[in-house]
C-alpha cells in the first residue's frame, strides 16, 4: 500500500486534481495578506510554498518531527509536543493534514493556540460512517507509509471536532465541508479558529 510506486502514482494521478490544486484557494481565503504564518507539519513545503507565491509578504516558517530533505521551505525540526516559540509570535497558525496524525491532537492544537494571535486554521478529514473511516485509513496509509510519518489514524466526527477546538480554548469561526473531486470519498473539512474570551 506505501510502496514508492503506489506513492508515486498517488502523487502523480489524485493529487493533481484534488489537493495540490484546489485546497490552496480555500486556504488563501482565510490567510491574510501579510505577516507571519506558522506552518505546523510542513512536511515537504510545497503548499507552504504555494501560499508563499500567492502571498509574497507573507512570511512563512515551517516546522516537523520528520524533516524531509527537499523539502520547498525551511523546516524546524521539534519533538511533536512543545513548539520552540514565544506566546502569540506567530499572527496565523495552520495545521494541513496534521492533527489525525497525532495520538494526542488536543496538545498539538493547544500548542498552535499558545503560539496564535489570531487565527488557527486546521485542514483535516471528518467522518460519519465506518466506510468514511475505512477510506480514510487507506488513503492515509497509501499517502504517507514509509515515509516515516505516524499513522495513528485519529480521525474525528463533526461533533469531537467541536469538542476538540472547546476544550483547547478555540472559538470556531468557520467551518467548510468538502470532497475534492467526485473521485475524492474522503470527507475534507476546514476550521478557521480564534482564541475564545
């Protein structure tokens, strides 16, 4: 399922008509046009690298437990619990694909929050039924396997998705549901996010 063919085809044949194109314009959306972005599990920086392009005053720093070396940005290496930076430096936060990669994701959003000014924008999946969650295994598991990334596929309803943003101290401010193509049944979701009170 991970092998670099099946990766390559992956990148090569879905990506191009779903991510890589059409999730950067929903981004952009809530990103201002300058100032500081924090890029949590940047990975290997190519949408980093996209809004960067699209927002060139915007300055871009990104960070990762697997530092992969081409990746389109610079990259902070951290240990995936503490980010090594001061309260509120960063204007906006946004975490892509990260959060269900993570066995404890109510740490890692508090920390995007301790970090956070404004706004915390989070890309990630949802699910309904157990077919939703068997899809979603198998494209995480296609995507990033042997890639070093953990996969502990902690994929979350709509409704712990509330709960989540609650118990770390976020007020939602948008929420978009989405596929990125008929061929896409993997339910995508974006939550633009504020520190409550």
């Amino acid at each position: 399922m991970g092998s670099p063919r099946t990766r390559d085809a992956w990148e090569r044949l879905i990506a191009p008509i779903g991510r890589a194109t059409r999730l950067p314009p929903r981004l952009l959306a809530h990103l201002p046009e300058r100032g500081t972005l924090l890029d949590i599990g940047a990975g290997s920086g190519r949408m980093a690298r996209t809004i960067a392009a699209a927002r060139p005053e915007l300055n871009i720093i990104g960070v990762d437990t697997v530092i992969q070396p081409d990746a389109a940005i610079p990259v902070i290496p951290f240990d995936g619990r503490r980010l090594p930076f001061a309260d509120g430096c960063f204007q906006t936060v946004m975490l892509i694909d990260v959060l269900h990669h993570d066995r404890d994701p109510a740490a890692l959003l508090g920390e995007a929050a301790r970090v956070c000014r404004g706004t915390v924008l989070v890309k990630d999946h949802y699910w309904r039924t157990r077919l939703d969650r068997w899809v979603l295994r198998r494209s995480d598991d296609m995507g990033n396997a042997g890639l070093g990334i953990a996969l502990p596929h902690t994929y979350l309803r709509l409704s712990e998705w509330r709960a989540l943003f609650a118990a770390t101290g976020l007020k939602v401010e948008t929420r978009e549901t989405f596929h990125y193509s008929l061929l896409d049944r993997c339910k995508q979701v974006i939550f633009a996010a504020v520190k409550s009170g």
